[in-house]
C-alpha cells in the first residue's frame, strides 16, 4: 500500500503543487496544520497511525 501525506500550515496555502502525479498511491491526506504538531497527533496523521495499527498498511 503506498500512502502519500502532505501538510500545509493554513487552509490559505495553495496545495496544488504537492497534489500533481498522485498516481499509484491506495491513500492521499492532506492536514492543514503548524509543522510543530507530531504527524500522530495530527487529523490525517492520526488516520494514517490507524491504518498502520490494523495492519492495512504493509
């Protein structure tokens, strides 16, 4: 399973660059918070902990 996560710091910043060739991978989340976050304390980090956690993603 491939998984691409990508972060921005503000609903405000354009994303779209990072969204390009998104081809291939089973799973794409976007969290729009500050770098300082841990990625599992994150909305889309914490779904991703989950998916690792049940063992979906290998």
């Amino acid at each position: 399973m491939k998984v691409f996560y990508s972060r921005v710091s503000t609903t405000d910043q354009n994303i779209s660059r990072q969204m390009d060739n998104l081809n291939g991978f089973d799973y794409v989340f976007t969290d729009y918070c500050s770098g300082s976050i841990d990625i599992w304390e994150r909305r889309k980090g914490s779904q991703i902990k989950k998916l690792i956690d049940n063992n979906q993603l290998k």
